[in-house]
C-alpha cells in the first residue's frame, strides 16, 4: 500500500471539507427554520395554509433531489432575462446558493414531518397548564410548546443532519468542487479508486460521528430530567465502544 | 416551437423521456432486488450467533449509511472498469473500458439499500412472536417448513412498511445513476435540455414524471400492506 499517496490523497480532500461543512450547515439552519414554518403551517385550522404545506411536502419528498437541484441551478437560468429584471440573477447564477437553496428546500419538507410529530407529542397537560398560569398563546409557544417539542423530535432530526451531510455531495454535479467532486475528479485522473474512496468515506464517517455525538450531547443538555441523561450517557458509551 | 409542441407534437421528446422514466423504474427494480438479496445475508448474519459476521455486518451498514452514495457509484464505475482494464489488459486490449453502467448502476442501489433492507428484516424477524416458532418446533415442523409457513408470510408483513420507503429510496437515489451516463429519466431530461436549449421544460417534465412513479407506488404498496393485513383484521 502506498501510504505516501493516501495522505496526499486524504490532505487534498482535508482541504474540501470546510466547503463541505459550509454547504451542510448552512442549508440545515434555513432548512430547520422552514421545517418549522411548514409544520405550523400544516397543523394550522386554516385550511388553504395547511392544503399548501402537504402539497410542498408531497412535491419535495416524491422527486429526486438532484432532479431538484437542476431546476433551480440549469432551469432556472432558461429565464435570465426576467430574473435579471428582478435583480435575483446573481444568486440563481451562482452554484453554491443554488446548492443551498435546493438542500434547504428539500430537508424542510421532510423535517417538517419530524417536528410536526415533535409539536403533535407534546403533553396536553403541559400546554394546559401553560393555559392556567395565564401564559399568552407567544409565551407558550416559546416557553413550553417549542423546548419540548424540540427535544422529542431531536433524535430523528439528528438522522435527517447525516442525509444533509451526505447530500452536499450533489453539488459536485454542478461544478462543486467539495469533498465527492474533489474525490470523483481525483479518480478520474489517476484512476487509484481503492484509495481515494476510502480517504473520502473516512473523512464522511467522521463528520457523521461526530455530527451524531454533538446531537446525543444537545439531547442531554436540553434534558434536565436525571434519569433521560442516565439513559442518554449510556448510549453514548456503548456507540463508543462500538466505534471505537 | 412552444412546450407542448416539442414534447409531443413535432419534437416528440415524450419518446426518450417516457424510455428513460422505464429504465429508471426497471433499474430501481433490480438495485431493490439485488439489495434484498445481499440485505437478507447481512440480516442473517446480524441475527446469527458468529460474532464476526455480526460484526462485519455491523460495520458495513454503519459505513453504507454514513457515506454519500455518490461515492458508492464512482467507486464502483471506476473500480469496476478499472478491474475490467486489467483483465483486458491481459488479452492485449489496451486503454481505459468501461462498465455497463445499467450492471454498475443495479450493483450500486444494491449496495446501498443492502444496508437499510437488511435493518428491515432483522426488525420484521424479531417482531415475529417467539411462542409460534416454539409452537411450530412442538408441531415437528422442519426448519424450512417453519420459515416457510410461519416466519416468511409474517416477516413480509411486518417488512413492508420499511421496505416501502426503501423503495422510494432507491427510486430517488436512481437520478445519481446518470453521472455515469446509464441514460435513465434524469439523463434522458438533460439531453433533451441540451440539445433544445429549454432546461426548465425538461427538468419540470422529469420531476413531474418522478413524482408520477413514486406517488404510484406509494398507493401500490399501501394496498399491499392492506392485503397483507386482511387475514389478522377479525382477531
């Protein structure tokens, strides 16, 4: 094995991954913010908002994203003369935007099912008793309704962060060069796939271990009650070990 | 020419897309079978009492399912003709041959969705009640009849929820395909956006077809679980 050329291989793509992260982080902050839009909206009584929030999701979660990603990135552009009317064309032009526009999209409509089922499962009680104590609807909402809903809904929502992560690697479609694009043009010039594709699944693997250790550890934070941080710290010793 | 008149009247671009949305259908088809196959070996390796193979399997679907898929299909494209070159290589061909990218593709939904069929079908085997295997080993049942009998028709049942979102899956991982060049429905968008120069039509008829197939077999596999659950409704 040519250890040399693996950790050239692995620097070159060491030095992709803050692209990588960018495109990650960025769109999962604006795609967790419109995950939160659609589930109030889906859960709202008026009628015409929440018909619009199941057709959204309906639409993002039944077509491919890369399929997504062209038509905001190629499809888009067939309209530059109106969009530069609109002053929009130099974000439409740009491949890292579009990126995160079409990631962000995409993981709102499916964690928007998340934290719909994280709203929908927080005690009854709790809210009335928000109620009693004289709460305004604001003021639960922030206080009561929100903390808990995040906190049921954090572990699944820590599994749509990993297909977020993965999912960045799409860019490279469109002239991206982050860790996937580097990797694939590596293997196109020197043809040494064996290498190259395990420094890229290493540097994959260790961003998601990481990614699932920092929401194991959010989970403890946001859980003050002893015995889910009993139950939270023994998993996040047995992963260890697992991994280790 | 306007839209409607390039998709199906003189342009006749329908054609190649409706071709292209068959194979993206027929290649999800055979990565869902291939990965049924390999997902039914890691599920019985992971129920199985080999600490080894559990372990192996183990680390595969943790690797499978933290990696982009992207990656899965370079490495197999190019780790596939690479091989392909050396045994070419060896009969006097020289330069670079490339692999059938409908096997490369298949391989690869195999691959992948091996990981998540197999979760699946450790979760439906262990959700099956241990007093009826008990009760079929009582009866004299022999391995194969008891899986045939009692474990199969149950395992499906309680497999099909999961193994329908594994499908949707797969069907939406099949756009990934194209950048190999297997001219599936994705591939078949962009050459058609290319060579008429309205990206937004072809993309657009694309999506809207991809919705077309998943929504239908989203309503195939709801009536498959119905029909599943017909003999335990009156309990």
């Amino acid at each position: 094995m040519d250890f040399r050329f693996l950790g050239e291989t692995f620097m070159t793509l060491l030095a992709a991954l803050p692209l990588t992260l960018y495109l990650a982080l960025v769109s999962s902050i604006c795609g967790a913010l419109g995950a939160l839009v659609l589930a109030l909206m889906r859960l709202s009584s008026a009628r015409p908002l929440s018909l619009i929030a199941r057709a959204y999701v309906f639409v993002f979660r039944g077509t491919p994203l890369l399929i997504q990603l062209f038509l905001i990135y190629y499809g888009l552009g067939q309209f530059r003369p109106s969009l530069q009317m609109l002053g929009l064309w130099p974000f439409f032009r740009d491949p890292i935007y579009c990126t995160i526009a079409a990631l962000a999209m995409n993981t709102a409509a499916y964690g928007s099912e998340i934290v719909r089922g994280g709203l929908a499962a927080v005690p009854r009680g709790a809210v009335e008793a928000a109620i009693a104590c004289g709460m305004s609807p604001g003021l639960r909402f922030r206080r009561v309704v929100l903390p808990l809903a995040t906190r049921i809904a954090l572990p699944a929502y820590g599994n749509e962060l990993i297909v977020m992560v993965k999912a960045t690697s799409l860019a490279s479609t469109i002239t991206i060069m982050e860790v996937t694009g580097i990797a694939g043009k590596l293997i196109a010039e020197t043809y040494r796939t064996m290498e190259i594709f395990a420094c890229a699944a290493a540097i994959y693997l260790l961003i998601n271990f990481v990614l699932t250790r920092l929401v194991l550890t959010l989970e403890w934070w946001m859980s003050p009650d002893r015995t889910t941080r009993r139950v939270l710290e023994q998993i996040g010793e047995t992963k260890v070990k697992v991994t280790a | 020419m306007d839209s409607y008149d390039l998709l199906f009247g003189g342009g006749r671009w329908w054609i190649p897309l409706s071709e292209g949305a068959l194979t993206t259908v027929t290649i999800a088809a055979s990565g869902f079978v291939l990965g049924a196959i390999f997902g039914s070996a890691l599920a019985l390796m992971r129920l199985g009492g080999n600490a080894v193979a559990r372990r192996l399997a183990d680390i595969y679907t943790t690797t499978l399912r933290g990696i982009p898929d992207l990656l899965v299909i370079y490495l197999l494209y190019f780790g596939g003709s690479g091989a392909l070159g050396l045994i070419g290589g060896f009969f006097g061909a020289t330069g670079f041959i490339g692999i059938p990218t409908f096997a490369t593709g298949a391989l690869a939904l195999g691959v992948v969705s091996a990981a998540y069929q197999a979760e699946v079908f450790r979760g439906a085997f262990k959700a099956i009640a241990r007093g009826e295997l008990e009760a079929g080993r009582a009866c004299g049942m022999s391995g194969p009849a008891m899986f045939r009998r009692i474990v199969a028709p149950q395992a499906l049942r309680f497999a099909l929820p999961g193994l329908g979102n594994v499908w949707q899956l797969i069907l939406k991982e099949t756009a990934l395909i194209s950048v190999v060049g297997l001219v599936e429905l994705m591939r078949a968008a962009q050459v058609g956006a290319g060579s008429t120069r309205q990206p937004f039509l072809f993309y657009l008829s694309a999506f809207v077809l991809y919705l077309v197939i998943t929504s239908i077999s989203g309503r195939l596999f709801a009536r498959a679980e119905a029909i599943c659950a017909r003999p335990y409704r009156r309990a």
